[in-house]
C-alpha cells in the first residue's frame, strides 16, 4: 500500500489548487464572523461617542442650573435676608 504524499508549496506552485467544501466553508464562516465581530465593536464605538455627547450635555445642563441656584439664592437673600427656609411649608425663619 502506496502512501499518498501531500505535495509542497513548491512542487504546486503556479497549478490551480481547488479547496474542498469544508474549507471553503470554514473561510466563509470565519470572515462572516469577522465582520459581524468588527461591525459589533463599530456600534459600540458609536454608542460611546453618544453616551459622551450626553454626558456633555448634561453636564452643561447642571452647571446652568447652578448658576440659576445661585442668581435665586442671592435675589431672595437680598429681599428677605438671611435664614432658613423650608421648602414644604414655605416657612422662611430669619437668623437674628
């Protein structure tokens, strides 16, 4: 019983070589699961530069809304003077 000898490189360099099903199949699957896998971390990508968008957003949106903390704790400072207040009531106490 003769073996059957796999030739190399150079002995088939130049023919055309076929590959079989289950090869090209496997070449096939991995390249599907190479794009879906880099179309995966390009939607992540996005995703973050949305996420930080927002943040920005939002942080912009808290320094407003101290400024106008601020401007109404000064406006009302300025009428009422100085003390406490409680917010459920409405209840300003004056310090003395």
């Amino acid at each position: 019983m003769a073996e059957e000898k796999i030739p190399s490189p150079q002995e088939i360099k130049g023919e055309v070589v076929k590959f079989t099903k289950e090869e090209l199949e496997s070449l096939q699957t991995f390249q599907t699961k190479s794009e879906q896998t880099i179309l995966q971390l390009g939607r992540i990508h996005l995703s973050q530069i949305r996420l930080k968008e927002q943040e920005n957003f939002i942080k912009s949106q808290i320094k407003e809304l101290e400024k106008s903390e601020q401007e109404l704790a000064q406006k009302l400072s300025d009428k009422y003077g100085k003390g406490s207040l409680d917010i459920e009531t409405g209840t300003f106490t004056p310090i003395k």
